[in-house]
C-alpha cells in the first residue's frame, strides 16, 4: 500500500502543517465507462455489455496535521465491499452495478483506521472529517470514526447523487455545511480553519455538491484535494469524465476554473484517483496554468 508525507509551514508562517497521503486500495470500473463520450445513465447501462476493466485506480485519503487540528478528507473504501451481502439493501441496478461492473482490492489492513494507527494517529483524535462527496469509495471508512463530526456539503447531503445512505453507520455524525464566502475565483466557499487556510471549495458535476478541499501554505501553493473532479491530472487537462457523473456540463466549467485558477496560483493537484500523486508531491509538479 502506498503512502506519502509532506510537511509545509502555515500560511501565517508560524507553525508545521503535516501533509499524509494513504492509498485505501484500489478499484476499477469497465473501460467504456471510464471514458465515456456523452455521461449518464445510458451509458453507464451500455458500458454493462463491456468485457473489459479499465486500469486498476488507487483510493487516496489524507490527512491534515494542522496547528487547529487533524483533518480527515474522505475515508476511503471498507474492506466489507468484498463480504457477500454488502449491497443487499439497495435497489437491484445499483446492487448489480457493484458487484458485477466494479472490481474492487482491498485489505482489512488497508482500510483508513488501521493505516492511521501505523502513522501514530488515533482515529479519535481525528478533529473533523471533511467529504468532497458521498460516494462508497470516499464514505466507506466513517464506521471507523462514531460520533466525529464529518463534514458535508449542505448541496451534495440534500441532492445525494449516486450515494447510499443505507450503506452510512448509524452512529455517523453528519454536520452539513453553508458555503457562505468568496475565495480567489470562487464566490461561495467556506474556510475550515480560523488562519483561513484550509477551504471548501465548490466544484460540481461528479455530483451536484461535490467539493475540492484546498490547503494553503506560506509560500501560497495551494495544495487541491480534489476528490473526483477528474480521476487524474490528464482528465483534468482535457475535461474527460466517467459514465457515472452527474452533471457534463458542471464538471466541464469545475474543471476549466481549476485551469484558470491556476494562471494566477501554483496548484498541486491531488485528486482521489491519480497514479501520480506521489510523484507530484515529490517533485512539486504544478498545475501548468
Ligand atoms: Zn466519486
């Protein structure tokens, strides 16, 4: 399993900010669907008649060590995906789509609690966790994390695009969230830490309330966890999206005001799916504006 750290100072340039990287397994989808020409449901049915997987995509979480506290952004998958059962409750379509249009690697000892641990940290110590979305693969590890409060997106807990609540714990302790102010080039965002360096900012069309967190340093790169935006650093460049996201036409204008952000800030890209992510950190490999 893939780790990776990085330390950055404040952006008030007091203190240590810890940057983990925890790959949560692995999972893959058909091939025609990871690359479909016209998203949506048709073609997430059509791509039910593909043979063929596409390349197998890591599972990244991350975790914020931070003067104001540790920040948990997404939880991964739980290595319950692979007990027979595990989709029983939901709708035939969706319970089909699981088991048979998605390929899913992981360990017990994979999953977000037990990585935690081997880097020092409790799961109860985690101050807050933050979503970018609900999908299983970044919901999979709150069973680990009773009564923390996890953050969400007020728009993405309402419309719940492709999530599955009955898969949620019970004891999971939602706190929705406003966006309610402006950062750079987006209007409605909203600060998680009180030096105003780590913010939820909106970018929809995977879901309709999707978000990217983003983490800024002293030397102002801002670090863009940024969930499932595009699953990587080439599909953000050329807008290319998966069968199963919501909304083309979001996505297309998320992703373009990434790019344009990045004519006037250095971002690393970081999203949730990306082979390259340990790369990038390595060698400090900007979002080319
Ligand atoms: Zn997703």
């Amino acid at each position: 399993m893939n780790t990776l750290h990085k330390e950055i100072t404040t952006l008030n340039g007091t203190e240590k900010v810890a940057i983990h990287g925890l790959q949560i397994g692995r999972l893959a989808i058909k091939k025609s669907a990871m690359n479909a020409e016209q998203p949506g449901t048709i073609s997430t049915l059509l791509s039910f008649r593909d043979k063929e997987f596409g390349d197998w995509l890591p599972i990244w979480a991350w975790v914020i060590v931070h003067p104001e506290g540790t920040f948990l952004i997404d939880t991964g998958l739980s290595s319950d995906v692979n007990q027979k059962g595990y989709f029983k409750e939901l709708d035939f379509i969706s319970k089909y789509y699981f088991e048979k249009q998605m390929k899913f690697d992981i360990k017990r000892e994979e999953e977000i609690d037990q990585q935690l641990k081997k880097i020092g940290i409790e799961t109860q110590s985690i101050s807050k966790i933050i979503l970018t979305h609900l999908h299983i693969d970044h919901t999979g590890g709150m069973k680990h994390f009773p009564n923390i409060p996890i953050l969400v997106n007020e728009t993405e807990w309402k419309t719940k695009d492709g999530a599955f609540p009955k898969l949620f714990p019970p004891n999971c302790n939602i706190q929705t969230v406003k966006l309610d102010s402006k950062y750079a080039l987006f209007e409605q965002c909203h600060y998680l830490t009180k030096s105003k360096d780590l913010v939820m900012i909106p970018t929809p069309g995977h879901t309709r309330g999707h978000v990217s967190i983003g983490l800024i340093s002293k030397e102002k790169t801002l670090y863009l966890f940024a969930g499932d935006v595009a699953y990587n650093y080439d599909r953000l460049l050329n807008q290319s999206f998966s069968a199963t996201i919501n909304n083309k036409t979001q996505n297309t204008a998320s992703c373009k005001k990434i790019l344009e952000l990045a004519k006037t800030k250095s971002i690393l890209f970081l999203p949730t799916h990306d082979e390259e992510n340990i790369q990038r950190i390595k060698n400090n490999d900007k979002i080319k504006g």
